[in-house]
C-alpha cells in the first residue's frame, strides 16, 4: 500500500512539472535547437529560442547576438530591439552603463540605456560597475573608474573583481587579497581564489563536485553539481548529469535539469539553450 501511495505521489508531480513546463518543452523544434530563449522563475519560456548568443537582462534590457558572426544590440522584455546592433561585443547594464564594443574601434567603452557613447572605447577587458566602481584594464594592469570614466583608483594590480560590500578583490604577486573604496589593502594578499559572494554565498568546489559556501565557509548547499552559476534573484543554475536546472536557496530543484547552458536569473528571466534532446512529447 506504502508503495502504491509513493508511486501515486510521483507520477502527480511529474504530470504537474510537465504541464508547468510544457511551453518550454513544445518550443524545442528543430530550428530552435542551439538558440537562447529567455524563462522566468517558474520555468516558463517568455522568450523563443531564437539567438545565437544572449546576456542576461539588466536594468530592462539584455543584450543579444541573432546570428554566428552577427553583430550585438539590446532589446527588451518584448524581444524588440531598443538599441539596434551595431556592436561586436558586449556586456550586462549596471549601474546604468554597458560595456560595448564597436566594430572599428579599439577596446571596450560603455553606453547608457539609451545607446549613447558616453565612456569612450579604451579599455582591454573591462567589466561591470558595483558601487560606483568598475574593474578596468589599462595595459597588462588593472585598477577602477568611476561612472564618468576617471580613474579613481590607480591601475597596479595583475588582476581585479567587483566591490562587494565596500571591499573588491585584487590580485597581488600571484595571491588574491582585498581592497578598499580608496585602494588600500584591506586583507592582505593571501588566497589562490577569491570566492564571489552573491546574495551570501559562493560556489566552492570540494574535488570534483561544486557546493554553496557561507561567508563562514561552511557548506549551506552540499557540493554535489557539476558545475554552478551564481545564486541570483533567489536561484542558481546547477549542471547534473550534463543538463543544467535551477535550485532554491534550500538546494531544492525547482527547475529541472534539461538545458544544455544556462546564465544566471536577473531582471526575472534568464537565458537558457537546448542543443540536443532529451524529451519527446
């Protein structure tokens, strides 16, 4: 009877994850397959799958590639294009501004939301802003610019990551340490990594596995997945058994593993791709 019961119980809830997923299984069509679409945080396809390569949404818009080749623009949560492409690369909005890349241009520059030039293209690796701050590189060094493009704290490191929290990781001699909002060294340079803490915790690898550490460093979500993405808007992209799904905070699937790639949710969606099947409807 006991048996019978958990089997009930199970095929329940797989008819209840098919139903809820049913749109983004129903686009996999043969075109579609190797195409980003955009799902929200129940699994949903709001997107189609339908560009080459896409970034996360940020700020209301996300940017897009259509084809191998092709140039980048931004559209926004309609799929219409807002910023049209005319760039070979870029990144995420933060703080107002992307990094972008223009096709007879050396270096990155940043645009504002309105496709505007407004830092010119200069920079070797750039990234996003957080804090007022943004990691630049300026020949093989690294050191941070404001929202207006100054620099503000002088390029001396090998290499360097986001502020979080008032303080940034930079790399010194070989070792990672930290910094303040005025460049002194806040934590000594002392550690092969640096862990990116997003809504207080980190992925950390444990052997072959990938776990979620505290800021204690101890394990809150056991390292059990392939591979992670960073937790965002309350989720994470884990990669079991070579498909990647989506955790809770508690570690507790509720998207299942079905991609082939993922990035992280923001802005309530995140860009996903399937490239080879695993379902037949």
């Amino acid at each position: 009877m006991k048996r019978k019961v958990t089997l009930i119980i199970w095929v329940g809830l797989w008819l209840l994850f098919s139903l809820a997923h049913s749109a983004t299984y129903d686009e996999i069509t043969d075109v579609a397959l190797g195409k980003w679409g955009y799902i929200n945080a129940g699994g949903k396809l709001i997107l189609p799958y339908r560009y080459f390569n896409a970034v996360v949404f940020s700020e209301g818009l996300a940017g897009v590639q259509l084809e191998r080749g092709g140039l980048w623009g931004f559209i926004d949560k309609t799929g219409k294009f807002v910023i049209e492409p005319v760039f070979t690369d870029v990144y995420k909005f933060s703080e107002g501004l992307a990094a972008v890349m223009l096709p007879d241009q050396f270096g990155y520059g940043y645009i504002n939301t309105k496709g505007q030039l407004v830092i010119k293209p200069q920079f070797r690796r750039p990234s996003l802003f957080s804090e007022g701050l943004a990691a630049v590189q300026v020949g093989n060094v690294f050191g941070y610019m404001d929202t207006k493009g100054n620099i503000v704290i002088k390029p001396q490191f090998e290499d360097a990551g986001p502020f979080y929290e008032g303080l940034a990781p930079v790399k010194i001699d070989g070792k990672w340490g930290y910094i303040d909002r005025t460049g002194r060294i806040a934590v000594e340079p002392q550690f092969d990594h640096f862990l990116d803490f997003s809504e207080g915790i980190a992925a950390l690898p444990a052997g072959s596995k990938v776990g979620f550490v505290n800021r204690s460093f101890k394990y809150v979500i056991p390292p059990v997945y392939d591979d992670v993405r960073k937790f965002s808007e309350g989720l994470a992209g884990v990669k079991v058994n070579g498909k990647w799904g989506f955790i809770d905070r508690q570690g507790n699937m509720v998207i299942p593993p079905f991609f082939d790639d993922v990035h992280y949710f923001s802005d309530g969606l995140a860009p996903v791709v399937v490239r080879t099947r695993v379902l037949k409807r």
